[in-house]
C-alpha cells in the first residue's frame, strides 16, 4: 500500500503542478475528441548543436501536421522557434571525427562541415536527394555519407566530393566467358576478340591512372544483374563495404487492395495495401562484403551460425506435410519441405537501409552483423573475417517462441574488439558485453528491462533507460563500461527519451507524466538536480480537474502472477453496485500502464468522462504487453487472445470484488489489438461482458502482415491450428452480446475487409445486436476530429444502453 500510495501521490504532482487554481468546467465529448492542439504540443526530436551549447526540438505548428524547429539554451532556457532564415542557419543532429576537431551534420538535406575551433562551415552537398549516414574516416582524412544507397567520400584537404565506391548491378563485360557457347565466338572470330583486347587495354590504362591520380573516379565494381542492395555500410577506414542484398526478383507475393471511395476526383480509387501473412515469405537476405581496393565483391557464407541447418519448426512441418499427403496435394507437400539453409535477415530497418544490423568499429578494422532467422526463432552476432571473408559467431540467442522486436541493440566498445549487444537471454532485456576471444558478461541484472543503450564519447559509462523500480516506471541510469553499479540518475518515473551532450558532460532527456506531453530537460551526466527547459501545455488541459490513475495490481488465477492496470474511479466510493468499462490498448506488445503520457490519451480523457457519468475504468496490461520481460511477452504463442482473455476476465472479478462492480453490467472496448481482444472476449466468454466495441480490430489473423503475425503464429501453412485457435472469426456462431465494430475504409493496416467478412459471417449466423460504423477517410490511426468523435459517441451510446442501463426499468 505505501509503493500504491507513493505513485499516486507522483502521478498528482506531475500532472497538476503549478495548477491549484480553481478547474474548468468538464470537457464534454465533443472537446475530448478534438484536435489535440487544446492540449499542446508534445517536445520531439531533440538534438545538441555541434559546439553543445545550444539544444534543438520539434513541435508540431498549431493546426497543421508540420513540425517547427525551436533552439533552446541548455543553461537558461526559453526556447523559441526559428523562422525560415534561421532554420537555414541551424545545426542537424552531428557526428565528430576521433579528435572531436570537426562536426559534420546533415541541413535540409545537405551535408555540412564544421570545423569546431571557430564555427567555420562548409557546404558539402547541394542536392536534390538527402544525405544520411555521416561518418568521419578513421585517420581523419575525409568525411564519408550517403546518397540513396551510394557512397561518397570528400576529401578535407581538397575540398571535394567524389563516390567512395561505383556499383554496378550488371554482369562484368569483361569477365571471362562462362559458357561453351561465348567461348568459341572468341575462339572463332577475330573481331571480337581484338574488340576484347582494346577493352581490356582500356581499362588497364584507367587503373594505371587512377593509381597515380587519386582524383580519379574508382573504377565500377560489377555485382551481377541477380541482386538489389537494400543496406549497407561503409568500413570507417574506407577499404570495405558492407552490403546487405536481397534477389532482384523476388516475388513478394499478391497484395491486397484499398478502395478509397471519398476521393477528390469522385471517382473510387484503389491502392495495394501490405501482403497477407505466409503468401510469400520476405526475400532472404544476403551479406557482400566488397573490398573497394581490391575492386572484388565477396559473398558470406552463414555455415558457421549454430542451428543455422536445424529446423526448429520440424515437428509442426512434418503436420502440415502429411496432412498435405493425405489430401492427395504432393505438390504442396513438397513446397512445404524445410530449406537447406534457413533463409535470414539482416538489416532490421531494410526500408531505410541504415544498416541496423551491421556494425564497424571506430577504425574499420572489425566489422559485427546482426542476424535473424526469418522463422523468428534465433538471432545471431557474427564478426566478419575480413581476411577470409567469413562469420566467426559470437552470441546466439534462441526463442522456442520468437525473438522480440525490441531489445536488439550492439555495438562495440572502445577498444574495438569488444562487443556490447542486448539480450533477453535472462528473460529480461539486459546488457552484455563480450570480448572476441572472451566469455560474455553482463553490466546489468535483475527482473527489469534496460532499452536505449548509449556509449558515452569516452567509452567510460553506458547510459540506458530502464524500469528498475517499478515495471510501470522509467528512469535514466548509467552503468560502468567495465563493470560496475547500475546508478539511477533521474526520479521522473516517465522517461522517454535522452540524447547526450557532446562533451558528456550533460544529459537531455524527455520527460512527461499522465497529463503531462514530453517536455525537454538537462541533468549532470553524473546525477543532479535537472534544469527544466520547456513547458508546452495549454492552460485549458491543464486546469481541468483530471483524475490521476491508479496503478494497481490484479492477481493472476491463472499462474500468470500480477497483471498491472491503471484504475479510474472516483474520490469517494460508496458501497453501491456501479457499472465498469475495461479498456484494453493497442499493438499486443505495448506498455500502457506506466506513468508517462500515454499512446492513448484521448481515451484516458474518455475514462475520466466515464467516471463522471457513474463508471469505473480498468486499462490492463494483460500477457503479451511490453515491460515485464520475455515470458510475458510469449505467452500468447499460438494462442492470441487466450491469456489475454484470462487476464481481462480477472480484471472482471477483481473489479466486482474491490470496487463494487456489479457484474452483469462491465463493457469492453479496445482498437487494433484492443479491438481483436474485445471481439475474442465476446465471442469466446460470452455473456461476460454486456457489450463490446472492437474499434479497427483483426479479425482473422490470415489477412494481417507476415513480420508481425507469423512471428507468433508461425506460417499459415505450417501452422493453421494457431491461426483457427487466435481468430475471432472461427467463434462467430458463439455472439450473444451487443457489438459494435468501427473501421476505417482506407486502412492499409488492418484492412476494412477483416471487419466486412466478420459482419457477413454475422449476417449469415442471424446474429441481433451487432452494428458497423464506416469512417470513408480514415486509416488505422484516426486524423479528423469528426470521425474520433461519431465513433466515440458510438461507444457511450453503446455502453450507456447495454451497460450502465442493463436491468433498469
């Protein structure tokens, strides 16, 4: 009861300090649903300026998405935004070269070069196509960046750019002949053969040029017509390049389409949408190692990865297989059959090809990979041998269920030949660090998760964002390099985000609270009071009189242990029967019970209209949600929406029993993941709830993504059992409660289709008391206050009718 006590009392003074004035008048529905600009703006993106004097962030402009640039003094503060001079003006997020003499930074696009010592810039590039990936080379003679996925390399000394590499996506004209039909033409026919001797002559006049005139372009390397490069890295010291490939031609599979009937032509338009779950697998990925002196590409061969040959799906393949036997379909049979190899991926973001997955140290004398087995079940660290063109593994981690999204960090450590990775290995997400030639150890320990891992300049101290307290509160901490305490260094217990100065002398952190947006602060890199910086709220939000959740804890029947939730109710309770609300959030694997501002803050507004009108409110994070590590994560494996339903309906019973609930009269409502769970509870435990709104729910996971599904579900045609198991569709004929289902009709996530074929089995069944409500211009996320408003209304209706009044005269 005093933890209880101690994070209700923090959740009030965060959300109303500095406001003991008299409140506004309630907000009605119609406000909370509105633009969010009443509230403020929420601090994004912030940044040090290269000389890490100044500090920058992003709000977004009232009444329009864009988002303006502000510069702050980290020393007094009093931000203001910068206009369009300004702006062209303003520093981007730097990179330093080894002797922190210069900075480079990327402007509208732009590289620019700073050197340090007295602020004079450069203007590299001037382009219409925006540079990333900045990199100093390692003995400090030019600064490396990236163009689409083109290398450039300018030279400090002569001041001018040129490519760091020519790629060429096409068969070598010069290579030998590789069949019996091209050699004799040069056998039989003169010409070709002096035509071949001049090109060969040719280029041996280039490459003698080029040795002596290092101005030169660097001759086209040629990687075949067979690949398309989808990440890549440049070694530091300039000798090699990383490239993570991918089959030109590969088929991803057929995609779904969007119909968009609301358009500004008036006539319906369509566009393709993500492809089903197990229609085609993603393209394996390959790793090239590119030796740019040497003008030689080399292919890695992943042989040496522990478990890379074995089938961790063998016994669910082996199913699926003589199933596909005994239905006389051979052909399928054989599709199904294991890989030799099991097909990988590399880099974790391809979309953006930064290279994630691959790692150079500060010289490029070493290079690490991150790899994941497409089937999600194991991840490796490899060094690369850059000498034999081969992976030395150094870290495996295996999940019988699958490997999470999150808590994939590494890197190296200052000395260059130590790595530093993440691993839920522990079943929590802790750090490691772990010599080439060394055992692995770990800088940090315990039943919490540690995310955001920085390296500070010196190498000294890793900082990293964690929940150490509390699974529900975050906090900075820092921790030794070599070994050492675990050191909290902030008390906000809503972190978000950090970004360290470069002097590391000082941290900027994001910081909010339940009411409170992220607003931007600076502590000592050591520990210390911090010095507050912005203050973005609106004074409509912040006078309102909001009611601070409360976190408790639901005790699990089922094993499961504690099950966290926020609670809504009001000051006072008396001891007659009220009705109650669950509401269950979004994306499976997210955390909403914590004590930052939430993803869902219209909904938390909703909550707090709720009570006034009678309700209580329980917002869970049932099993599969973010925070309370690996266990908790896996437990819905081939099971979605079963220990989610175990832990919804104990949050029932601990309602009816702590809060006067009565049981008969507690609706449920949740979108996305939330609105499959809502679905799954009334289908699969009817009469539990008196009615339920599922708001852009899944509702066969047969038509949702591959990446996300398939790591929990497995393959469709490898695992159809899960998929009938976890999809509300397959318990259509069980609805006996009201439900009303929302969806947008141009949402390319969760398509519109999942909700129209769920309906229709409806139809069908001659089910009563479903409804649908079609928003024609929204997505998955919801953007005009119209719409968030009329689905909201939906709800209270809903809720008022089947809840609140079930059984009054």
């Amino acid at each position: 009861m005093r933890r209880l006590l101690l994070v209700l009392l923090a959740t009030l003074a965060g959300a109303f300090a500095g406001h003991a004035q008299d409140t506004a008048a309630p907000p009605d529905l119609a406000q909370v649903m509105a633009d969010p600009d009443w509230i403020g703006q929420a601090v994004e993106a912030p940044y040090w300026s290269a000389d890490g004097h100044q500090l920058y962030y992003r709000l977004k402009r009232e009444g329009s998405a864009i988002r303006d640039l502000y510069r702050v003094d980290p020393a007094r503060g009093g931000g203001v935004r910068l206009d369009a001079a300004q702006r062209a003006q303003a520093d981007g997020p730097p990179v330093f070269d080894r002797a922190h003499r210069l900075a480079a930074f990327v402007r509208h696009g732009d590289v620019v070069l700073r050197r340090l010592a007295d602020a004079r810039s450069v203007e590299v590039t001037r382009g219409a196509q925006a540079a990333g990936a900045l990199r100093f080379a390692a003995d400090g003679s030019a600064l490396y960046y990236r163009l689409g996925m083109d290398w450039y390399r300018y030279d400090l000394a002569a001041g001018v750019s040129g490519p760091a590499a020519v790629l060429k996506f096409e068969d070598d004209p010069d290579a030998p002949p590789r069949d019996d039909l091209a050699r004799d033409q040069l056998r039989l026919f003169d010409t070709l053969r002096r035509q071949r001797h001049e090109r060969e002559a040719r280029r041996a006049e280039e490459d003698a040029e080029r040795a002596v005139d290092p101005s030169r372009a660097p001759a086209p390397i040629y990687l075949g017509k067979a690949v398309k490069v989808v990440g890549s890295e440049l070694s530091p010291d300039g000798r090699w390049l990383a490239l993570v490939t991918e089959p030109k031609d590969y088929a991803a599979g057929r995609a779904p389409l969007v119909t968009q009937y609301v358009t500004p032509s008036g006539y319906a338009e369509t566009r393709e949408a993500r492809v089903y779950v197990g229609r085609n697998d993603p393209a394996p990925q390959s790793l090239l190692l590119v030796d740019l002196r040497e003008r030689k590409p080399y292919p890695v061969s992943v042989e040496t990865l522990p478990g890379i040959a074995e089938d961790p799906l063998a016994e669910l393949r082996a199913k699926a297989i003589a199933a596909a036997r005994a239905a006389g379909d051979e052909a399928r049979a054989k599709a199904l059959a294991a890989p030799a190899t099991r097909p990988l991926r590399i880099v974790f973001d391809a979309e953006d090809g930064d290279g994630a997955g691959l790692r150079w140290n500060e010289d490029g004398s070493r290079l690490a990979v991150m790899l994941r087995a497409n089937d999600h079940k194991d991840r490796w660290i490899a060094e690369v041998d850059l000498a034999r063109h081969a992976l030395v593994p150094q870290h495996r981690l295996h999940d019988a269920a699958w490997i999470g999204w999150d808590f994939n960090d590494f890197g190296w450590l200052k000395d260059g030949r130590t790595l530093w990775y993440l691993s839920e290995e522990s079943g929590w997400s802790q750090l490691y660090v772990k010599p080439l030639d060394g055992e692995a150890r770990a800088l940090t320990a315990g039943r919490f998760e540690v995310s955001h891992p920085a390296l500070s300049a010196d190498g000294r101290w890793f900082y990293l964002r964690a929940n150490r307290t509390a699974p529900y509160s975050y906090d900075l901490y820092r921790v030794p390099s070599g070994g050492g305490e675990l050191a909290r260094l902030t008390t906000y217990q809503g972190l978000d985000d950090f970004v360290l100065a470069p002097d590391g002398t000082q941290v900027a952190v994001l910081h909010s609270s339940p009411y409170v947006l992220p607003q931007l602060a600076v502590v000592p890199a050591a520990g210390g009071a911090p010095r507050e910086l912005t203050q973005t709220m609106k004074p409509a939000f912040t006078a309102q009189a909001w009611i601070a959740p409360t976190i408790v804890q639901v005790p699990s029947s089922h094993g499961a242990g504690t099950i966290h939730a926020k609670y809504y109710g009001p000051a006072t309770e008396g001891s007659t029967s009220r009705p109650a609300v669950i509401f269950v959030h979004g994306a499976g694997y997210l955390q909403n019970v914590t004590l930052s501002w939430p993803t869902y803050f219209r909904e938390q507004m909703f909550h707090n209209l709720l009570v006034r009108q009678g309700y209580v409110v329980l917002d869970m994070d049932y099993r599969a949600s973010a925070g309370y590590g690996r266990a908790w994560r896996t437990a819905i494996y081939r099971q979605m929406g079963h220990p989610e339903l175990e832990d919804l309906l104990d949050g029932k019973a601990w309602l009816v029993r702590e809060h006067h609930v009565d049981p008969q009269r507690v609706g449920i409502y949740g979108g996305s993941y939330g609105g499959f769970m809502t679905e799954m509870a009334l289908l699969r435990a009817p009469g539990a709830f008196a009615a339920g709104a599922a708001l852009r729910p899944v509702s066969d996971w047969r038509l949702y993504n591959h990446e996300y599904t398939s790591a929990i579900l497995n393959d469709p045609q490898l695992d159809p059992e899960a998929y009938a198991t976890s999809s509300p569709i397959e318990y259509a004929e069980r609805l006996a409660d009201p439900l009303l289902i929302a969806h947008g009709l141009i949402d390319d996530n969760v398509l519109a289709a999942d909700s129209v074929r769920l309906y229709q089995r409806f139809v069908e069944l001659h089910k009563k008391n479903f409804w649908i409500s079609l928003y024609p211009l929204e997505r998955h996320g919801f953007q005009q206050p119209d719409a968030w408003y009329d689905e909201y209304r939906r709800i209270d209706e809903l809720f008022d009718a089947f809840v609140k009044r079930r059984g009054m005269p």
